[in-house]
C-alpha cells in the first residue's frame, strides 16, 4: 500500500481535530481563547468562497441536465418526483429539528448581537427574490436573488448549449466553476485548523454543553434519515410503483454497501446504473437519461439536513423562526442540495450558505464539520436510495419496468 493511501482522510482529521480541540479546551479552561483567532480566519475563509460558489455551481449543475430532453415524459417525471421528494424530505428535516430541539438550552456569547428574524408577508419575500440589478446582489450578498439569477441563468444556458456562444458561455462558466472548486477544496483542507481553534475555544468557554447539544443534533439527523428510508421510500414503492418494498431493499443492497463505504454518489454511479438495470430490471435507456444527473442534483440527504441545520443555529441564537422562513428553510434544502452535488467540502460551504441567508453567524459550521463524516455516510446512502426510488417507480408508473427481473430471487451480498 502506498504512502499517499495509508494518509488518513479529511473528514477523519477533522472528526480527530476537533476531538483533541475539545480535549484542550476543557483542561486549558478560558484562556485557550487566546488561539480562537485561528477558527476567525477559517470562518472568513468560507465565507469567501460563499458567493462565487453559489452562482457557478448553480448554472453549472442546470446547464447539465439538458439531456434530459431527449426523454420528455421520462425526465419530466424525474423532476416532478424531485420537487416532491425533495420537499418531503426537507419538511422532515425540518419537523424533527422542531421536534428535538437540539440547539435548546446553550447561551453562546454573540446571542445578543444576531438580528431577529420577524414574519414578513410570504408574497412580498417572494418578489424581493428577484433582483433589480444582479450585479448589485452580487457585490452586496443578497444570496436569494443571487441563486434566482443562476437559476434563471442556467435555464437559459441549458436552453442554448448547442449553439456557438451558449458552448463557449457554457465552457467559461465550467471553467469558472472548476477554479471555485478548487479554492473550495483548498479552503476546506485547512479545516482541521480552524477546527481544532474553535472547538478549544467553544469547548473552554461553554464545557461540555456544545459537545451533547452536537450528539442531540446526530441523533435528530439520524431520526429524520430513517424516517425517509423506512417510511417514505417504501410508500413510493408501494403505492406508486406497485412494487414490493422488501425486494427493492434487497436489489439495492450493493449501491447502499457502495455509498455507505464511498460516501460518493458519483463514486457510486457505476454501480447505481448497474443495479438499476439488472436487478431492478429498469429500462437502460432510461437508466443511462436519469442516473447521471440524478447524481448531481438528487440529494435528499443533504436536502434533509439543511433544516435542521438552520433549526439548530437558530435555537443555539434563541430565536423563533416564522412561518415564512421555515418555508424558505425548505425551499432552501431544495436547490442547495441540488447545487451543492459533486463540490469538494459542499455540504460543509452550503450549511454556510445557509446560515449567511438567514442571517446567523457562521459559528457552528467548524462544528458540524467535526462531525460531517459521521453524517456523510448516511446521508450519501440516503442519496442514492433516492435515485434508485425515482427510476423505479417512474419506470413502474410508465409501465416500463421489467417485473420478473425485479421480482426474481437474488443474493443480496452479490457484487452486481
């Protein structure tokens, strides 16, 4: 085994970092504040990375999707059981950070300075999203209109790749967005830094309260995982594809050992597309039109944790979120799980995209970052889980779906 493969990964250097910070921190008490600097260059650093991130991954990850066109009925269905899944899975992310309340009963040090978050009329929010002069938006960080001008941007983009400006608009803003990318990835290889800093500070100013509040959070976003695999997703299968939900769990079981261990749904994609076709007994031209977008922007995951992402920060700030955020907050874990697929540190830049939306300091993303591949893995297996209820059940309602190859007898531990 080479050297460059017995290297730890990142996200276990960041779990490791900011266990020893919080080891420092809890024996070195209040002074440890002293190096809290550190995690303040981190956090500026994500910050950063914020705005260019948002506007070129959106427009990328749309301008993507084009081929799905080629399958109208196939790639409409796709995306109406997006909106659907993706907004059940959000709603429940967000009702069982209601629920838990994992952010309940810590005091943090700023609380006093963060905005309140009032009711506005849902309306008037809506058309404020849409922005006078982008450019504007952008230099100011409005991201809501931000992400509406990329959305809009890469809807029309997606509508003129095939010509001679809309390729090379297209090859620039891919282009763009790979060179983000890699700021990102460098950004947030400096995380076990700026994570070990803050963990100490947080961990020597507040003891052990932040360390139980983060176990409360783990548990709500594992509450809420399984109640999408075990009660959503067998709901899907039964009563819309009108397929056994047991057989399916059994002709997936190698695309979840593959994301489980990957925590990639690209790395996984060979094997999704795979397992769709042989033993779900999807059509291939179907497999081959959804599978790989599906990868980019089905991430219900990552859709389910950004509310209680929110719901967290908020109860850490004491503040009550109104009916009008807890709809964006949904909105939100939509289209950002959608934009943050296949982006090194994704999930770690778009919990801080979320939090600058909503006006909340960017404290707790070192945090959740410490404890991300503990989150990763399932949330990656939850993703692909996804990808194979959708082609199965629109290959089902379409009538398309290959019954005796999916109800045929397998072994589960077969590699295919």
């Amino acid at each position: 085994m080479s050297g460059s493969q017995k290297r730890l990964a990142l996200p276990v250097k960041i779990l490791i970092a900011m266990i020893l910070g919080g080891i420092v921190g809890f024996f070195a008490g209040p002074q440890i504040s002293k190096i809290a600097f550190v995690g303040d260059i981190f956090v500026r650093l994500l910050k950063m990375c914020i705005y260019p991130l948002i506007f070129f991954s959106i427009i990328s990850g749309i301008s993507q999707v084009t081929d799905m066109k080629r399958l109208g009925r196939v790639g409409g269905g796709f995306f109406i059981y997006w909106c659907v899944s993706s907004a059940i899975a959000a709603f429940i992310g967000l009702a069982w950070g209601l629920v838990l309340k994992p952010g309940a009963g810590i005091e943090l040090a700023e609380k006093a300075g963060v905005p309140v978050i009032s009711d506005t009329n849902i309306m008037a929010s809506f058309i404020n999203w849409i922005p006078n002069n982008p450019f504007a938006s952008l230099a100011n960080g409005d991201v809501i209109q931000i992400i509406v001008f990329a959305i809009i941007s890469g809807i029309v983009l997606a509508g003129c790749k095939e010509t001679n400006f809309g390729k090379t608009i297209s090859d620039g803003v891919n282009a763009l967005n790979e060179l983000v990318s890699k700021i990102v990835a460098l950004v947030i290889n400096l995380a076990p830094f700026g994570v070990f800093a803050l963990s100490a500070n947080l961990t020597g100013t507040l003891g052990g309260t932040v360390i139980g509040s983060l176990g409360k959070m783990l548990l709500c976003i594992y509450l809420a995982m399984g109640t999408m695999l075990l009660i959503i997703y067998p709901i899907f299968i039964k009563t819309i594809g009108k397929l056994s939900p047991i057989r399916y769990f059994k002709n997936i079981y190698p695309v979840l050992v593959m994301a489980f261990s990957t925590c990639s749904s690209s790395a996984t994609l060979p094997v999704t597309m795979k397992v769709s076709k042989e033993r779900l007994g999807v059509p291939e031209d179907m497999v081959n039109l959804i599978a790989p977008p599906a990868a980019t922007i089905n991430m219900h995951g990552s859709a389910l944790e950004m509310p209680i992402y929110a719901v967290f920060a908020a109860q850490l700030y004491g503040i009550n979120l109104p009916l009008s955020s807890m709809l964006l907050i949904i909105f939100l874990g939509m289209i950002m799980s959608a934009g943050a697929a296949g982006m090194p540190g994704s999930g770690i830049m778009m919990i801080a995209i979320l939090l600058e939306i909503l006006g909340l300091p960017l404290t707790i993303v070192p945090w959740i970052a410490g404890v991300y591949y503990l989150i990763d893995m399932p949330s990656t297996t939850m993703n692909v889980t996804g990808d194979t209820v959708g082609m199965t059940t629109i290959a089902s309602v379409l009538n398309e779906i290959d019954r005796n190859t999916f109800n045929a007898p397998k072994a589960i531990l077969e590699n295919s």
